[in-house]
C-alpha cells in the first residue's frame, strides 16, 4: 500500500510571536499616571478654594479717611489674618500707634471659638478672644488681668473688600502707661469710654 503525501498549504498569512505583540500596559500605567496628576491638582485646588472662601483671610490696612476714632485710642493701621501658619489655628497681627503715637506690633494666636488666648505686644490687652457669628462676622472680646477693657464687632462686608471694626470700652476703662517710672495719662484715660469704628480696605 502507498502513502500519499498530502500537499503543504501556503496561505500567505504570517502570525507574529509573541516577542512581537504590541504591549499596552505600559499605556495603562500612563493613563493611571495622568489621573493621578489630575487628581491631585484638584485637591491643591480644592484646598486653595478653602483658604480663599474664607473673608477674614489676607492684610487689611485702615482707611482713615472713613473711620470714627475717638481721639487719643490706639488704633490698628494694618491687620492680618493668617490661617496657614499654624494648623487649626488663627494668627491675627496688628501693627499701629498708641494714643501718644508710639508704635504698636501685637499677634494673637487662637481659634474663633470664644475662648480666650494670650495676646502679645497690645498695651491695653493681655487676652483675646473671638467667636464666629456667622462666616463673615466675629464677635471680640479683649481682657487686661482679667477685666474686660474692649468689645465689638469684625464685619467684612458682602463683596469681600472691606472690613468694619466697631470697638467700645466699658464705661469704667481706664488706659494707663507708664513712662520712665511714671504713670503717664493719656487723652484716652481721662474719658469715661470709647467708641470706635474702623473701616479696613483688603489688599
């Protein structure tokens, strides 16, 4: 019996090995890479939103011009609130003049939440404390040794660019300094209280 041999096929078609496949996970990780890039921007952006939707937030400088000051009072030429430089915190620093014009640098650090906190540098003021009314309104409370010596209202208005400080002093303050080893009294001693309101422009 003969064997037949069956003829080859040619059918032209070459199948590649697998050396020469195309890889796509290389183009997986990419597109993982790039979500994880846009993700993250929108969390930095997300965070920076924060920080800026607060009103309080930035440099306020005094405008003179529109404010009511009693005569011989301290005033804050320029205030800044700052909610980044500690976590959870506020830092709150005031430069400006006493009633005899020497200069005033003094920083509160604390959270608006009504309680007291150490102030530095403020002649009149040992502690200081701030509650949130609502997001654009604080209520402040300023103490000497215990005693309360001032109290008002921090209101920024609707369109973010100014802030109105209305600040009044019992009836029974007195502000006192001492000067070489002398009780100096100021024109604000000698009044039975004070009322101020301030207009701050933010920068």
């Amino acid at each position: 019996m003969v064997e037949r041999q069956l003829p080859k096929l040619h059918t032209g078609v070459r199948f590649p090995s697998p050396a020469h496949l195309p890889i796509k996970t290389g183009l997986k990780v990419k597109e993982m890479k790039n979500k994880t890039i846009v993700l993250s921007l929108g969390l930095i952006l997300v965070a920076g939103g924060l920080y800026a939707a607060d009103p309080f937030e930035g440099t306020w400088k005094l405008n003179e011009s529109k404010s009511q000051l009693t005569r011989g009072t301290d005033k804050d030429t320029k205030i800044v609130y700052n909610s980044r430089l500690i976590r959870d915190k506020v830092t709150v620093t005031a430069d400006g003049v006493e009633g005899d014009g020497t200069p005033i640098h003094s920083r509160w650090k604390g959270k608006f939440d009504g309680k007291d906190y150490k102030v530095t540098g403020d002649p009149d003021a040992d502690m200081r404390s701030y509650k949130k009314i609502n997001d654009r309104t604080l209520f402040m409370t300023a103490k000497k040794s215990g005693e309360v010596v001032a109290q008002g209202l921090i209101v920024v208005s609707a369109d973010g660019k100014s802030q109105d400080v209305t600040l009044t002093s019992p009836d029974a303050v007195m502000s006192v300094y001492r000067e070489k080893g002398k009780e100096k009294t100021t024109e604000k001693a000698k009044e039975k209280g004070f009322r101020n309101k301030a207009i701050y422009d933010k920068e």
